[in-house]
C-alpha cells in the first residue's frame, strides 16, 4: 500500500523518517506545552502517518511547540519530533494555512524582538502585536498586574552581541547584512 503523500512531504523536507512512529505517547508525555496543544504531539504524528494534511498544517500545535526537543529525546525510535514541528511550521506557511491561526503574524514579532534586542523583549512585542490587531486595551490589567508583581519589565534591555545576532536571524531569513 502507497504511503499518503503528506507522510512524503513532511519527510523528505524534515530530514526525518516520520514513518516509524508506532504511537507510544513519549513524545506527548514529556511535552510541556501539550495541554495547551490543539493536537497533541503524537496524536499530529498519527495524523502525518494517515496523511491528515490540513487538519495538522491549519493546527495552532506546531507553533506552539518550544523547540525545547524533549520530545525528539524521549522518543524510543530517535525522531526528532521538533525537527517535524519546525517543518510543519514551515510547510503551514508556504501553503498559506497557517494564516488561518494568525501564530505566524505574532511569532514574526518575537523574531523582530530578538533580531533588535539579542532576546525577547514581551512588553514591546505584546503592543506590537495589540497595535497590529488593533485591540489596544486588550490584556491591559493582566499586563498592570505582570507589571506590579514584577513579571514583566517596562523597558527591554539590550544584550552584548545584539548586532551579531541579528545579522545571524537575517541570514537565516534570506536577508543580506545591511
């Protein structure tokens, strides 16, 4: 029997033989997003393998991923599970489904942050964001209260190497240095 063609796609762009998962739930158990996963990290796994395209790229769950690799690292069969997230991420994009989720817009954001910055300035991005949308107010009171208890600071700081860094997330962007 064929294997469906998105079980190609994702490993022929990840570099990841996503064919030889047999569902143990590792990779779902030692995530540490999954509860705020729309589909769980096995369950998108089981998914690819039964060529549920759209259903997996129109998903929040690989932009929710935090490329932390535990997932690939407690995996029985050595997949790495993040290098799939990062390809479904990618292949979400190009296909234009993951606008429908409107993560790209924002993760674009904190890539800008580091970019600018050398980390990831929250309050800054969070109105960017807010601006964007245009919901000024929204999150208002959470973020006073962040801000009161010392959560979230006012001003982002600059690190060392800021300028270098950014030249590396230019690079891999497909920008020239400037």
């Amino acid at each position: 029997m064929p294997r469906p063609s998105f079980l190609d796609e994702i490993e022929t762009h990840s570099g990841v033989t996503v064919s030889v998962c047999y569902q143990c739930c590792r990779c779902t158990n030692g995530c540490p997003v999954a509860g705020d996963m729309e589909i769980v990290p096995h369950r998108v796994m089981g998914y690819i393998l039964s060529g549920e395209r759209e259903k997996v790229l129109a998903s929040t769950s690989p932009w929710k991923c935090l490329q932390c690799a535990t997932c690939s690292l407690r995996c029985p069969n050595g997949i790495d599970v993040a290098r799939v997230f990062e390809t479904l991420r990618q292949i979400s994009l190009a296909s234009g489904l993951a606008a429908k989720n409107d993560i790209a817009h924002f993760d674009d954001l904190i890539i800008d942050s580091v970019e600018r910055h050398g980390r990831f300035a929250e309050l800054e991005t969070i109105m960017r964001y807010r601006l964007s949308k245009r919901q000024f107010l929204k999150d208002a009171a959470m973020g006073l209260d962040m801000v009161r208890k010392g959560r979230l600071g006012l001003s982002s700081h600059n690190i060392r190497g800021r300028k270098e860094l950014g030249t590396i997330i230019r690079r891999m962007r497909g920008h020239q240095d400037r």
